[in-house]
C-alpha cells in the first residue's frame, strides 16, 4: 500500500453555480461523478435556492481532448422532500450507481432543521427507472436513520458493490460538543441489494487527535487492487485526508498522500473539501470544494 503518490494541477474552477436559476443561486456542492464512456462524465452537485436550500442538479462534462463543459442539467433532478421528513430542508448527492434490474441509485444527504442542535443529516436514496432522465425517492424515510450504534447523524453514503455485496462507507455521528459543532467519523455497512443496510459500528476511519471533529464525504475506488478513499477532514477548516485498505474494512490512514492543498489565494485558499475522483485513460483526475462548502463551485486538479 501506499506505493503510488498522486501529484496534482489545480486547473481552478471548472463548475460554476448557474446564478440565473432560482435552485442554483449560490453552490455547486459535493461533485458526484457517474461514468458516461469515452471520457464523458455527469456530475451532480447541489445548487441553493434563495432560502439556502439545496437541490440536486448536474453538469455533463468531458475530459476528451481536454476537460470541458458540455451541459448543465435545465432543472433540479431531486428537490427537497415533503414538510416534515428528514430532506425537507435540501438534498445533496453522494453517490451514483447502477442496481441490478436496471435500476440507477442515487444516494444523497438529507438537510433537516434541528431545535436543540442545529441540524439533522441522514443519507436517502433515490432512484431511476429510466437510465437517470427522472429520479423518484426508494422511501420518504432515510435508508440509514438512527440505531443503537449510531445515534446521531448518519448520512453521505458512497456506496460501492464488490462481487455479490454493497458495501457502504458512512458519516456517523459521534456526539454533539454543542448546538452548533457535531462530532462525527466513517464507518461501514453492508447490504445485499444496496437498499436496506446491516450496521454493526464498525469505524473505518477515526480521528487523528482530539482537536478533529469532522470526517467528511468518504470517496472510495478500489485502483490497482488497493482500496483508497479520500475524505475531508476538519478542526478548524477541511482539508483532505487519504486512506488505503487491503480488503476494504481495516483501513489505514495518512493525509499527506491526499496531495492536495489550499492555495494561496482564490476560490480554495481557506478549505479544500468534499473530493471525487475519477480514472480515464490511466490519468486521475479530482472534483473537489473550496471555500465556505462550495460557494464558487466545484475545482478541477489533474495529476500531473
């Protein structure tokens, strides 16, 4: 493990919030790729409404012969859910994938006002009947809420399937250190079907010190037959954290080899966050978010 350091170019912004739609105001938050062939990819991201409200769209792009833009999504694929379940206050996406029978999934975070904290975040699922035209919710109630092992927040799930079992790695709540500060790592849970979850609190991957508070939006490939997840991580502001796995459950952890920093200035001087990933022709390439969780849109950095 660890044999192969990806060095990267920042290229600067590639996906921009599209200000003159009323669900893209501000935001292009959380790039979730799904693979299109010969170099095309959708990304789908969250734009907010005037009302801070986030609603999942999509940017097709292209990395043929170099990346660039190709269409933005003329409405919001999922808007927010009926008044009084879990995703009443925005959806983000999370993951992409194909189902057996046809199905797409779209897995996605869930935004609910709190009371005495100051939200609440569970993961949902979406799904496709028509290779991703429309998306209609699997169920109104969340497909990770709350259990024994994991009473606080659960959600952005990055799901992947590894021969006859989907595996899930999770955001879960640890405790709320006050209103407004949750505490929360990764862990894993499995399924047969990638709709209905077994948890058992197995942690992936945990704080590195009692001064970290968040790890974010777990991104997981499995690449020359190692397990690597990029992942945000925050005391103060996120950066990226890197882990590798021979067999997907033990996990270890070393940031430095997430190789991707703040700048000096620009878009992503103060955060870099929420980090996707994907491999064509034999050249990664990392969607990831700056400042303020995406405000500017999404970046671009190639390996070099």
């Amino acid at each position: 493990m660890f044999k192969n350091k990806i060095l990267w170019k920042k290229t600067g912004l590639f996906i921009c919030p599209q200000t003159e739609n009323w669900w893209s105001i501000s935001h292009a938050m959380i790039p979730t790729p799904e693979d299109l062939g010969n170099g095309k990819y959708r990304i789908y991201y969250s734009g907010r409404n005037n009302d801070n409200q986030s609603h999942i769209a999509w940017a097709d792009i292209s990395l043929n012969p170099t990346p660039h833009i190709l269409e933005y999504s003329s409405g919001p694929v999922l808007k927010p859910g009926a008044l009084g379940c879990f995703d009443d206050n925005g959806v983000t996406p999370s993951c992409i994938l194909n189902l057996s029978g046809g199905e797409k999934a779209l897995y996605y975070i869930g935004w609910n006002p709190g009371s005495t904290v100051r939200m609440h975040l569970f993961g949902g699922l979406a799904i496709s009947q028509n290779e991703g035209q429309t998306f209609e919710r699997w169920s109104r109630a969340p497909i990770i809420e709350r259990c024994p092992t994991d009473p606080f927040l659960n959600t952005a799930p990055f799901v992947v399937k590894h021969e006859d079992q989907y595996r899930m790695y999770y955001v879960s709540g640890t405790a709320w250190l006050g209103k407004d500060l949750p505490r929360y790592n990764i862990k894993l849970a499995l399924s047969k079907d990638g709709k209905v979850w077994e948890r058992d609190g197995h942690v992936c991957i945990d704080f590195a010190n009692s001064s970290e508070n968040a790890l974010a939006r777990p991104f997981v490939l499995f690449d020359d037959n190692i397990w690597k997840m990029w992942f945000a991580h925050k005391g103060d502001a996120y950066r990226l954290g890197y882990a590798e796995s021979e067999d997907g459950f033990r996990w270890e952890r070393r940031d430095e080899f997430a190789g991707l920093g703040v700048s000096d200035d620009g878009f992503d001087s103060d955060m870099v966050e929420y980090a996707a990933i994907v491999k064509y022709n034999g050249k990664h390439y990392m969607f990831y978010n700056g400042n303020n969780y995406g405000f500017d849109g999404i970046g671009l950095a190639i390996e070099q």
